[in-house]
C-alpha cells in the first residue's frame, strides 16, 4: 500500500475501533473492550510509522484528495491530506502515547459509567482520530472540525468523572475556554474564505499571496482570530487558565494525553498555518509575526515557571510546567527559521514522553495514597522506591540533562534563538526542573522539614473561599483504581514511564531522527515547495540548512540549567512543608481565581493583546 492510500487509514481506523466499541460495548466484558482499544491505537500507530518510514525523503510530501477531488488550475473544493514528515511525525508520537494511555489504564482504572466497558476507550480513540486529521488536514475548514472534534472529546474525558463536584466545574472551564476559541477561529476562517473563495490552506496562502504588498485590516484580523483558537489548545497566556483546572480533575490517562500532545498540537496548528497560510508577501511580515509570538512565548514561559513553582498540589505543578515549556516552544517558533523549528521539534517530541511520564507517576502516587498534595506525602513515597526513581529521572530530563531529547531539542532552540533567550531557556528549564524535583525530594526521599504545615494548611482551608483556585492542595483525593487505594503497584503502571522516559533518551541519541528532523523542518518552512505540491503535484527540494546537533555551548548550557534545578530543589526543601507563600505571589494566585467569567474576561484581552502585538 502507497504512503497515499494510507493518510485517510490513520484517521480511520481509530473511528472505526471507536463506534464498534460503543455498538458492542454494553455487550463485551471490560477485558474484550480494552483489548480492542489497544488493537486500534496500536495499528493506528503502526499505520503512521509505517506511513513516516515508506516517505520517499524527508522532504517528501505524500497527499491524498479524498473522493478523487484533485484541483485544476490551482482551484479545488476537496478535502486533501497532507502527509510530511512533521505530520506524519505527531500522529505517530500521537497515536504511540494513546497506546501508553490505555496500557497505563489497562483493567486498574475504575471507570464510570457502569456497564459501558467501551466508553471510555472508544472517546480516547476519538480523541486520537481527532488529533490525527489535525496533524494531516491540508485544508482550514477540515484542520478546524478534527481540532474541535479533539476538543469536544477533550471536554468529556475531563469531566469523565462526573459523579465528582470538581470534575464537572473543571470541565466546564475547559469547555467555556476552548469554545470561544473555537469560535474566533471560525470566525477568522469566514474572513479568510470571503477573501480568498478558497478554504484549502494553499488555495488561501496562494490567493493572499496573489496581491502582495502587506496584509490589510481584514487579513490581520483574519490571522488574530484563527491563533487565537490555537493558542487557547497550547494554553499561551493569557489563555492558559483553563489548564490547570483541567489537569487537576482529568483521570491520569487523559493528562498524560494534554500535556502530552494536545498542547503540542496547538504549537503545530500555529506553525502549520503560518507558513502555509502567512508567510508569503500577501500574509503577516515576519517581523510582526516574530514579535506576537516572541511576546506571547516570552510571557508564557515566565508565568507559567513561576506558577510551577508556587505549586504544592503536584497535579497543577506539572500543568504549570506544561504551561512554561510552551512558551519556549512558541520563542523557538518565532525565530522563523528551519533551525529553530527542528529544534522546536525534537524538545517537543522528547517533552511528549517526559511529562506523559511525569504525570504516570503521580497518578500511582494518587492511586496508592489518595492524595497529590505534596506536604501530606512527605516522606511516604519511600515505599515506592522505583516510582521515585522514575519521577527524579523525569525532572532532570525536564531540567534538560544531557543526553535526554529534552536536552537536544533545547540546546538547538536556543542557539536559533541566540540572545537573551538561552538565558530564559536556562532559568525556565531549571525552574521547572526543580520544582519538580523538589516535590520528589520531599515526597520520596522524605527531605526537609514538616513544621508548620499543620497550621498553614488549616489557614488556607479557613480562607477557601477567598483564596484563588491555585490554593487547592490535592489532599483526600479519590483513587482512580478499582476497589480504591492499590496496595501494590501493577507492573503495567511502572512500565509505561519506563518506557516513555527511554523514548525520551532515544531522541537524544538516535543521529538519524536528528537528521530526518531537519530535514523535515527545511520542507515544513518552504512555503512555495508546500503549494507546489498540493495544487500542482510537483516535488521540489528546499534549501538545506544544518540538521540539529549536539554542540558544546548546548551541552555547558544544559549542564548548567540541570545543576540549577538541582540548586534550587535544595534551596526549596529546606523551607517549611505547608509555609505560607511569598505576599508578592498572592496577586498571581489571585489571578488564577477559578471563576470562568475572569478566564472570559482575560481571553479578550489576550485577543487584543495579539491584534496590537501583529500590527
């Protein structure tokens, strides 16, 4: 079978495994049920590496028109999936970490409801159908219904708890977010197509690209409001709030799958349609571009480590980290240059399996103590000894150790970015890294004092009603296993971090994923050789930059951000468990309140934020 015929198979199969498992799944045992969901996401994800393997060249962008819709003269109204290497690169990483989702569940999550043994796996195939066609869409309308058909499912598995007070407002934030999101993408793609008549991604970029001379008010407009949709999924400040809600009450699987790609996909949404869509002389200049995205990532970044750090609730820790690695994602994205994509690239990739990891191993910690709050768990994860090893691992991979993915894709970041930003790559890197690594100090090795949580933690709870949402501390949580807290830890749940963390060490190691990287990114830049091959048919090679590498500054840099995050872990477990944060926090606290109407309030001003940062 040709790359071609199989594009359309990597979203189909999982849709398909998902409506059989809802037709059938009152009737099979829970057993049968998870056994077919793994089946799909596994074939899913064979499809994909074998779709990313047979590409010709890393250059290659195999395309399928759905129904034989090809265009003629440069015009068509089909539905066409684009198959390159960064495409085809997510849905593998994708599909690879669905598959880690269900094994991680596989017959220890209790999932309600009752009697619906499909429900559950059938919705993260949904999900994984959903973030696939994004990856694959080569046109706007198509790339927005899979990005909402994700998100849609997204809000479901958030709230899948439902018997649960927290689950459903969590969810609800989630969905009131996401969905003015969606709402301002969908109004950008009408301007997009009352300009151009056109929805396919190069039909509008080749339409805009026709009338050069700089964008007019309604291009401008058109580009605000369809990144905004898509810096809401990569949760970019200030539309990042419903984050943390979210991973507060979504079941362990469905984080490890938010921060794992969701988030991620967001990135890749914006970098797909601007150098599709932008980038030519009738879009958005780079400058303007550049400064958006450099704005926006900057200010991500710094908030969100801080956050992390501020957290004790080691659910919320984790999504501000996500929080923070996305706005380096976004500094690497604004140098605009293949260099910096590909590097963008291998830190996502590696990230992926590391905070997929991260949040595997506090699920065990909240199945087998039914709690993530980090003072209550002092010093009771010495009974989970490689659990520990595991979660120390992860936060040194976070920090950017050498020789970790995370480490690679960091170093060359930085040198594209060069400046100011390898300083704030460094300082965000470690803070993540160390307030991660703080949380396992004192949860598994028993570090620092405990006086004073006792007191603190009371004040808080008398001021519950005062205190922003960010003060919530994970404690007297429900397990999410069958039967309540696990007395001993199932070898599955052990092994699925294991392997996400080797898979993250292989990024950094493997010489070929690094070369087949830049090169992808060298194609995924080249806006003309994009258009050439989905309206006309014609392969063309695009300049060629260095693939990423190891250097020696990479390396000293990450070196030194792993030793300050170590620093900092220390300095920070030698303050009382429970104290009363910094006062100069509290209006940061303050401003993650919890209440929708001030999440609403801020996704305008982000949207204005972005309009006055473009123009």
């Amino acid at each position: 079978m040709s790359v071609d015929r199989m594009l359309p198979l990597i979203v189909a199969v999982p849709l398909f495994g998902a409506a059989l498992l809802v037709g059938a799944g009152r009737r099979l045992p829970r057993s049968a049920a998870e056994v077919l969901g793994c089946l799909f996401a596994a074939a899913t994800a064979a499809l994909a590496l074998a779709a990313a393997a047979g590409t010709p060249s890393s250059t290659a962008r195999p395309l399928e028109w759905l129904g034989g819709w090809r265009p003629h003269g440069g015009a068509g109204v089909g539905i066409v999936l684009v198959g390159d290497r960064i495409g085809l690169g997510l849905t593998t990483l994708v599909s690879l970490l669905v598959v880690a989702a269900l094994a991680y569940a596989w017959r220890y999550f209790d999932e309600p409801p009752r009697r619906h043994a499909g429900s559950f796996p059938a919705l993260v195939l949904l999900f994984q159908a959903g973030m696939c066609g994004f990856a694959l869409a080569g046109d706007l309308f198509n790339a927005f219904v899979f990005f909402e058909l994700m998100g849609v499912v997204a809000y479901a598995l958030t709230g899948y708890r439902v018997e649960e007070a927290r689950a459903v407002q969590g969810a609800l934030v989630f969905g009131v977010v996401n969905s003015l999101g969606a709402y301002t993408t969908l109004f950008g793609i009408a301007l997009l197509y009352a300009r151009t008549g056109e929805l396919g991604l190069a039909q509008i970029g080749s339409a805009l690209d026709a009338h050069p001379g700089g964008p007019d008010a309604l291009v401008i407009a058109a580009f605000v409001l369809v990144a905004t949709g898509l810096l809401v999924k990569a949760a970019a400040v200030p539309f990042h709030f419903w984050l943390a809600d979210a991973h507060a009450v979504a079941p362990t699987p469905v984080r490890m799958l938010l921060s794992g790609v969701m988030v991620e996909l967001g990135v890749y949404g914006i970098a797909r349609v601007y150098w599709t869509v932008f980038a030519g002389p009738g879009g958005i200049p780079a400058p303007d571009a550049q400064r958006a995205l450099l704005a926006l990532g900057t200010l991500t970044a710094v908030l969100g480590a801080v956050m992390c750090g501020l957290q004790r609730h080691l659910k919320r820790l984790l999504a501000y980290s996500t929080v923070a690695h996305t706005g380096l994602f976004l500094i690497g994205l604004a140098v605009l240059t293949p260099e910096g994509l590909g590097g963008v690239a291998l830190y996502v990739l590696a990230h992926a399996g590391v905070k997929a990891a991260l949040f595997a191993c506090v699920g065990i910690l909240l199945d087998r103590f039914g709690s993530v709050d980090e003072p209550e768990l002092h010093g009771k994860g010495r009974e989970l000894p490689w659990v520990g090893v595991l979660f120390g691992i992860g936060g040194l991979a976070l920090a950017g150790l050498p020789p970790f993915g995370t480490a690679l894709g960091k170093a060359v970041t930085e040198e594209a970015a060069g400046g100011w930003a390898t300083a704030l790559f460094v300082v965000v890197s470690a803070a993540t890294g160390g307030a991660v690594l703080r949380a396992g100090a004192r949860v598994f090795l028993g570090l620092g004092p405990v006086a004073g949580s006792r007191a603190a933690t009371s004040r808080q709870g008398d001021a519950a009603d005062d205190e922003a949402a960010e003060e919530t501390t994970g404690k007297a949580e429900e397990p999410e296993t069958r039967g309540g807290r696990l007395t001993r830890v199932p070898g599955s749940m052990l092994a699925v971090p294991a392997v996400l963390l080797a898979g993250a060490l292989a990024v950094g190691l493997v010489p070929g994923l690094r070369t087949g990287t830049g090169h992808a990114a060298d194609a995924f830049t080249d806006q003309a050789g994009y258009l050439a091959a989905v309206l006309h048919g014609r392969a063309t090679e695009p300049a060629s930059t260095p693939p990423p590498h190891w250097s020696t500054a990479g390396v000293l840099w990450d070196l030194l951000a792993t030793a300050l995050a170590v620093g900092l872990a220390l300095l920070a477990v030698r303050r009382p468990l429970g104290a009363e944060p910094a006062r100069w926090t509290t209006p940061l606290r303050r401003l993650h309140s919890g209440h929708v109407g001030d999440y609403v309030a801020w996704f305008l001003a982000g949207v204005t934020l972005l309009g006055v940062l473009v123009v």
